[in-house]
C-alpha cells in the first residue's frame, strides 16, 4: 500500500503579486535595427569614423564658404604662401587658397566615391540577384559575363573615355569618371549578392512562400534582398573609400578632374611638383584628407559588420 501525505495548510505559501511577476520579462524588445546601431555605438572606433564622415561632409559643404578666396581666384603675389592667419592651408604654385580647393576636392571625392557606390550597389543587387534565382545554365551565362566585364581594367577604360571625351572638348569629367569606374567594380557586388541568395532561396521562408504561389520576382524582393542587407552594406561601406583611393590616383596620374575644378588627387599631384624645393604642405595636406576618409570608411565598415553579425547579438 502506498504511503498517503496528509496535506495542511502549513505546508503551502500565499502566493504574492510579486511572486506572480518573478517569470515576467521586463527587458523591452528591441528591434533588429535599434539593436545594430546600439552595438555599433559601442564600437568607439566605428564611431570616430562616423563622426569624421559627417565632420568631413558637412565641411566640404561649408568650408568653400569659410573664407572670401574662390577656388580660381589666381593671386601671383601670393604663390606657394605656408599657412598662416589669412590662407590657413597656404597657397598654391599659381597663389589660389588651398583651403578651399581642398574642402571642394574633398566634396568632389566623397560625391565620386558616393555615386560610385550608389551605381554599384545598384547593379550588383539586380544582376545578383537575378543570377542568384535564374537556372544553372542561366547563372553560368551571367557569371562568365561578368567575369570578363571585371577582367578588364578601369584605368584602361579612364584612358579610352578620356580620349573620347577630350576629341569633343569635354575633358575627363566627374561623369566620366564615375562611368570608368563603375562599368566594372560592380561585379564584386553581384557575385556577393548571388552567393547570398543561393544560400537563402534554399531556407525554409523562400521555399514555404513559393509553396503559397510566390513568384521568383517576389520571394527575391521581399524575402531573400532583405536578408541579405547586412553583408552589402558592409560592402557598401568600403566600396566607397576604395572609389575615392582610385579617383585619388587617377588624379594623381593626372587622369581625374581637369583643371581647375580640384580633387584630392590632382591636389596632391601639384604638390608633388613643389616637393623639391621644400615645400611639404602642399602634398601633406591633400594626403592627411586622404587618409582620414579611408580611415574613417574602413572603420565604420569593420564595425557596421561586427554589428550586424546575429552571432554577436547579446
């Protein structure tokens, strides 16, 4: 026979409200977004970077406008003048302010490498993702395709524009320039784009919303691109000061803007023709802008991908 506990009141306790309450959740949720931007604002680094972007853009905007000089104003009593109180840059070999050609060149810089981005991006999200969900055979054509776009290099495509656009009396234009580079650098993007969505059309969302009757256009649209927004705009990200590195060399080459509309590239570049008889500042100048914006992008990127990596989520 089975012992039998009598049970009595003693043996029980009143639960209180507080008791009630002890399995409740109290930290709010907090949304995939939210939560990228409160774990990127705990990277100091990434944030240093963002703050010299928006110092540096707002500044290229302004900093034209600081002073009385204009970017052509040519003043030969004043030719390669050091910094001081009134031209804070100095002046170049023809006495223009270099401060403002310096913050307008870097206003051209960040819209080259911007847009440069921006058409990327573009591109790269379309032909990937129309890759990425075509059939094999489809795929293959399409890859192959963009193989050979990528295997031709950009400074050849600078020079063939630039030939043509000279022949019409235009010169090597901000146009021209974004064309050169973006006719090719989207293919990283695109075969970026296509890994993820071979990846994601095989989960278990894309395959139940095609088992409703989701189109391929649709499932890529509304399923599979989103998820796949972390990886691209951390590409994103750092395709921006690589654009801004090749414009810079292009102008370096004396390949970019024509003057006297600067950037960061041909600036350095006339620095580089006053370096031997000492004066520095003309080519440290450009270079320091230089170096903080692919600092400041490469920064943010590598923090934008710690922060959206869901292995990382706390």
């Amino acid at each position: 026979m089975e012992n039998k506990i009598k049970l009595n009141p003693s043996m029980f306790e009143k639960a209180t409200l507080e008791d009630r309450n002890a399995e409740k959740i109290k930290r709010p949720s907090i949304k995939y977004w939210p939560d990228v931007w409160r774990r990127l604002k705990q990277n100091k680094l990434a944030m240093v970077g963002l703050t010299l972007i928006v110092i540096m853009s707002v500044m290229s905007i302004v900093g034209t406008h600081i002073n009385e000089f204009d970017y052509k104003e040519q003043n030969y009593g004043l030719i390669n003048q050091p910094p001081d109180s009134v031209h804070w840059f100095g002046t170049d070999e023809l006495g223009r302010d270099l401060f403002t050609r310096v913050w307008l060149g870097t206003r051209y810089s960040l819209i080259i490498g911007v847009l440069a981005a921006a058409i990327d991006f573009v591109i790269g999200v379309v032909y990937g993702g129309l890759s990425g969900m075509a059939s094999r055979r489809v795929d293959s054509i399409m890859m192959r395709i963009a193989e050979v776009i990528y295997s031709i290099p950009y400074l050849l495509i600078v020079i063939l524009l630039s030939v043509v656009f000279s022949q019409q009396g235009s010169g090597t234009s901000m146009f021209v320039l974004i064309l050169a580079m973006t006719l090719t650098d989207w293919v990283p993007m695109a075969i970026l784009v296509r890994g993820q969505v071979l990846q994601l059309k095989e989960s278990e969302y894309s395959l139940a919303s095609e088992s409703l009757g989701g189109t391929r256009g649709w499932i890529l649209k509304k399923h599979i691109i989103p998820n796949t927004l972390g990886p691209i705009l951390v590409n994103v990200t750092l395709t921006i000061p690589r654009a801004i590195f090749a414009e810079a060399t292009l102008g370096f080459l004396g390949l970019g803007l024509q003057p006297p509309s600067p950037s960061l590239g041909n600036l350095s570049n006339d620095g580089l023709a006053v370096m031997p008889v000492g004066i520095f500042y003309q080519i440290f100048i450009p270079a320091l802008f230089i170096s903080l914006i692919m600092f400041s992008f490469n920064v943010l990127g590598d923090g934008l991908r710690d922060a959206l990596d869901p292995r990382l989520r706390k």
